[in-house]
C-alpha cells in the first residue's frame, strides 16, 4: 500500500477503535455497575444481549490494534526498521491480549445464565469464579495496555525523528505514551490507585484524537533523512 493509503487506514482505525472503546465502556457500565460480584452476575444475566454485543465489539478493537500496527509500521519504517517492527511487535502483542477479556467475558456470560444447565456447586462457588473472570478481565487489559503504550513511545519517536506529523503533536505522543509506560506496571503491580489511573489517560486522548483525524485528512509528510 502507498503512504497516503496508510495514513488514511490509520487515521480511519484511530477513531474507529477510541469510539468503539467508548462505547464498550458504556455497555459493560450498564450490564456490571453494581456493587458486588453476585450483582454484577446478574445485571450480566439481565443485559445478556449488551454483553454479547461488548464481545463482538471487543473482537473488532483486537482488530484495530493489528491494523494499526501494521499500517503504522508501513509509514515508519523508513526512519528505523528495527524500531518500527519492534513497535508493531507491541501492537500484535496488544491484539492478542485483548482476546483475553472477550474470553472472560463469556465465562461470565455462561456463569450469569447458571453455566448453562451446568450444575454448580452452591452460589459462593460462582461467586468466586465470577470475581476471578472480573479480575482477569483487570489484569489483562492492564498489561495489554502496557504493551500499546511501548508500541504507541516507538511510533510517536519515529513520527518526531521523520517529521512525518506536526512536532508539538509528535510530543505530545512520546510525552503521554511515556506516562503510561511507567504508570501502568504500577498500577498492575498495586502501587498505584484511584483517580491518577483514570487522569493518566487524558494525555493519549489528547493526542490520538488529532493524530487520527491529522492521518485522515492531511496525510503523512515525507520522511526527514536520518
């Protein structure tokens, strides 16, 4: 594909996968706002339907992250193939993480609906089940997190060293991929809690919004010599 085609493709896959996450976080907020793993199973058995559609959607983002490393490598490569396909490396390793919480997902499903005709010992034993296929789900999404931020600081310094995009945007990029490449082991590990992990967030926000919408309209420029 030519540079232009995958800057389009990317931009399309940035927005794609920041509206399609959003959406995720509202319908699992719907089905498991409760307080309590034997309430949240059944506002999972009451909203089957959503959850059902959030593991659809969860497939599409695991999608997203592959095209997106692919398509990012395409545009950066130049600067630095080792870099680069260390940075898509991350992002393949993002889309195949993020299968883990669709599977967990539907363990939780087939526990909400009593497993399904399967006879589980008593209520306590599902409850634990259940709050362990919630805590998977956590866990997970942190570490796959972990590896889009790696892959997000690479790409970012390869877009700033080709002076592919604007460079205040470019910084912004390393700065808030930065942020979550140390943030979030910590908070996987325990150290770290409460509305820091949410706000961490803002930064990338800040940055892949325009960068998706940049890619979409304007394109990628030639690379700077290295």
């Amino acid at each position: 594909m030519t540079r232009a085609t995958n800057a389009r493709i990317a931009g399309i896959v940035f927005l794609l996968y920041i509206a399609t996450g959003i959406v995720i976080m509202i319908l699992s907020a719907q089905a498991t706002g409760a307080e309590g793993t034997a309430a949240k199973l059944a506002g999972i058995a009451r909203h089957a339907s959503l959850v059902r559609l959030t593991i659809v959607l969860g497939l599409l983002t695991t999608m997203y992250a592959l095209a997106l490393g692919v398509t990012l490598y395409g545009l950066t490569r130049d600067q630095d193939p080792e870099l680069a396909l260390l940075a898509l490396s991350c992002r393949i390793g993002e889309g195949v993480l993020g299968v883990v919480p669709t599977l967990a997902t539907l363990g939780l499903l087939w526990l909400s609906a009593g497993g399904a005709g399967a006879s589980l010992p008593d209520a306590a034993a599902a409850n634990t089940v259940g709050e362990f296929l919630f805590r998977v789900q956590d866990w997970n999404t942190l570490m796959a997190a972990t590896f889009f931020a790696v892959g997000s600081t690479l790409f970012s310094c390869l877009f700033l060293r080709g002076r592919l995009i604007p460079v205040p945007l470019a910084w912004i990029g390393v700065v808030a991929s930065i942020v979550l490449v140390v943030g979030l082991p910590i908070q996987l590990a325990g150290f770290l809690s409460g509305p820091i992990t949410s706000l961490m967030w803002l930064p990338m926000v800040v940055f892949e919004v325009p960068l998706g919408l940049w890619l979409l309209i304007k394109g990628v420029a030639s690379p700077a010599p290295r």
